[in-house]
C-alpha cells in the first residue's frame, strides 16, 4: 500500500495525496485516498487485499465530479473477457486487465498532456 503512496509522490503529477483509510496488517492490507491531479481533477483509489479476496478500484473524475475513466473488479459484468476486471469510460464499459498504479499514472500523464496542446 504503501507503493502506491510512494508512486503517486514520486510522479510530480499529484499536487495533494490525502490518505483516508489505511490498515497494513499481515491479514488485511486497505487503502483508501484522494489524490488532487495537477488540472484540478481528483483521483480516487480504493485496494483492499485479504488472504483470499482482493477488491480495486481507479477513479479519475474532472472538476465538475463526471467520471473520466474507472478501472475496477466488481463482478457485474460477467460478459467481459477480462471479468472481473473492467474499465468505465465515456458511457462505455470495456475489458481490461488488472490495473496497477503505474498504469493509472500514465494514462493521466498522457491524457493531460494531450490536452496541453
């Protein structure tokens, strides 16, 4: 958990981290956080981990609170190939494997960056 923490500092795109929830014990690992993204927008990010059962979720959402994009493992959509695993974007929901924070940095880093030009 504390990985997470470490690379969202480390990638100078977050101007604030506020940790919300955290328990970093040998039976349950939770994190819970709102990180403050240099263009104003909020992610929010949501792992648990127990011996048998680990939940995530990646939420970007703009200023106004309208989701950008989510990656998360709820299982309510067995249809997809990648189920649990999943992503919301634009009204869409699409396949896509387990996200690690990494990932999520750069997608933001690049969708910014994007729209810079």
């Amino acid at each position: 958990m504390q990985g997470i923490i470490s690379a969202l500092k480390e990638s100078n795109l977050f101007t604030s981290i506020n940790v919300i929830d955290l328990i970093d014990e040998e039976s349950v690992k939770l994190l819970k956080l709102k990180a403050m993204v240099r263009d104003a927008s909020v992610l929010y990010i949501t792992e648990l981990h127990t011996p048998d059962f680990q939940k995530y979720s990646y939420h970007w959402q703009d200023t106004q609170g309208k989701m950008i994009i989510r990656w998360d493992n709820k299982p309510h959509w067995k249809n997809l190939k990648t189920f649990p695993n999943h992503k919301h974007e634009k009204e869409q929901i699409w396949s896509s494997s387990r996200v690690n924070i990494e990932d999520v940095i750069e997608v933001i880093r690049a969708t910014i960056k994007r729209a810079d030009k």
